[in-house]
C-alpha cells in the first residue's frame, strides 16, 4: 500500500515531543507493506517545517535502505498544501492513501482520504488506518447494527483500491453476495466441483448466475479436488480478506461470523501459486 503522510502527521509522529512516542503512527511510517509517497518538491516543504528534522532525515534514509520510497513528479511552484493535493489527486497508483491528522476543508474531497482524529469502528477512516498501521483489520457479527452498515464495511474495503484490476476469490459456494461494489471488474472466481471433471455442465448456470450479477469480465475456475479448496478469500492488490462463514450468512440474523483482513503481499502472492491447480470453465 502506498501512503502519503500530511506535515501534521509527520510532526505529531517525528516530534522531539512525541517521538518515538506515538507509535501507531510511526507504524504506519515504517510499516515494510507501506510504501511512502513524495516529490522532491514536498520534502523540502517537510524539512522547512518539521520541528525534529534530525528524525526526518532519519525516515528518508530508512525508506531509500528499504525500497520504500516513491518520489512523484509534480508542479514546480505548489505550497505544502497543494504539493499534497496534487500527489494524492494526479498519482495512478492503485492504492495511494493520504492520511492527515486534523481535518482540513482543502482536503476533503481528496479519494481515499483518512484523517486519523476521524477514525472510529468501522468507519472507512477506520479500516485503512487499521490496514496501515497493523497490516489486520477484524470485524465480526457483533460490530454491526443493519444490514446496511455490513454492506457499507465492504464497499469501502473494495473501494481502498483505485483500480481493483484483478480480483481472486476462492469460495467452494459461488455467489455474488457481498461482491457488488466490484461488478465489472476482472474477477477470478475459484471454486470447487464435486464429483468427476466430466461434470463441468453443471456449473454453467453458475457462472451465468455469476455474469450476470459481476459483469462479463468474470471469468470461473474449478477444481474437483476438496483438499485444493477449503478457504472462503478474495484477495486484491496483496489485501487479502478471509470469511470464516459462507457470504451470504454474513448477515445481522447470522451472528456466529468474523471477517479477517490482512496486508501481505508473500501471503497474497503464495495463494496465488494455487491458481494453476484449477481449470477454467470455458463452455458459455
């Protein structure tokens, strides 16, 4: 996940105050699934500003040892302010999260935005800073009130991606439930087919059901062996979300149901090796 830290942020976090003291936010900083987005144009603003630029430097030769630096190319003559607005609005990047500590009116209709004194389970404000600073971010049946919140929860994990370009799930039940936010996205499904290959047909109204509901871009896989597919994920941009019950129980009447959701790109790219083991359905 790529990060853009406001000069508030960096300054409540780096400090000579509060450093190393605040420790949820330096997390986010040196987080190895983070990469932290700049211009060269930004970090002299940073340095003017900064009160500990001793711990800043500090910061940037860390991300430079590590490979987790992004410089971006922006404008010539931007204020911090609009430096700022220019990375987190012109940048392509899948996932680029600029978060602020205070709420800023110039901020706010900047995508992805997180303000950290707005975060509160579980809010979208919320998720991304739990993704950001832990790399987790668990919810279950008893954080809900309405269906509405629950479908709200996951319209707002799908939307931390810019692109969502592709999108794996592995499920033995096919269903949509839960999935709209990512209809006409290209999406991966895995499934399981009991009984002999020969039987693929019988999954056919499946993947139209599938179609139908997701988009013509979604494409089903299927594998005949049970020990190949036992999971309930949909992994998207090294996010990984894991259902310990089937979708479409993820209901308020349902209450014996968690949702795990972890960054970690060796682990989203290991279960995709697994992909290999699966046949398409190809029969329309």
């Amino acid at each position: 996940m790529k990060v853009l830290p406001g000069i508030d942020l960096l300054e409540d976090s780096l400090s000579n105050r509060n450093y190393p003291n605040n420790r949820t936010i330096v997390d986010i900083l040196y987080n190895e699934e983070n990469r932290i987005c700049f211009s060269k144009i930004y970090i002299e603003h940073i340095e003017k500003k900064i009160s500990n630029r001793d711990a800043f430097e500090a910061l940037i030769r860390e991300l430079y040892d590590t490979s987790r630096i992004s410089i971006e190319c922006t404008s010539e003559k931007n204020t911090p302010d609009e430096e700022f607005i220019e990375i987190a609005s012109k940048s392509d990047h899948s996932i680029l999260i600029p978060i602020i500590l205070n709420s800023k009116q110039l901020f706010e209709n900047l995508p992805s935005l997180v303000v950290i004194n707005n975060v509160k389970p579980i809010n979208d404000h919320w998720i991304k800073y739990k993704l950001l600073s832990s790399k987790n971010c668990n919810v279950s049946f008893q954080d809900f009130k309405t269906e509405t919140e629950i479908a709200s929860f996951f319209n707002s994990v799908f939307s931390i991606s810019k692109h969502n370009n592709e999108i794996f799930i592995f499920d033995r039940e096919t269903t949509e439930t839960h999935l709209s936010k990512i209809k006409g996205k290209k999406i991966k499904y895995y499934t399981y087919l009991k009984g002999k290959r020969s039987q693929y047909y019988t999954l056919i109204p499946d993947k139209r059901n599938l179609k139908k509901a997701l988009g013509g871009k979604l494409r089903l896989y299927y594998t005949c062996n049970g020990r190949k597919i036992h999971e309930r994920k949909i992994i998207f941009d090294n996010i990984i979300v894991t259902i310990d019950n089937s979708r479409k129980n993820v209901t308020i009447q349902e209450p014996t149901w968690e949702v795990f959701i972890s960054v970690d790109s060796k682990k989203a790219q290991d279960w995709k090796g697994k992909c290999t083991d699966f046949f398409e359905l190809t029969d329309n």
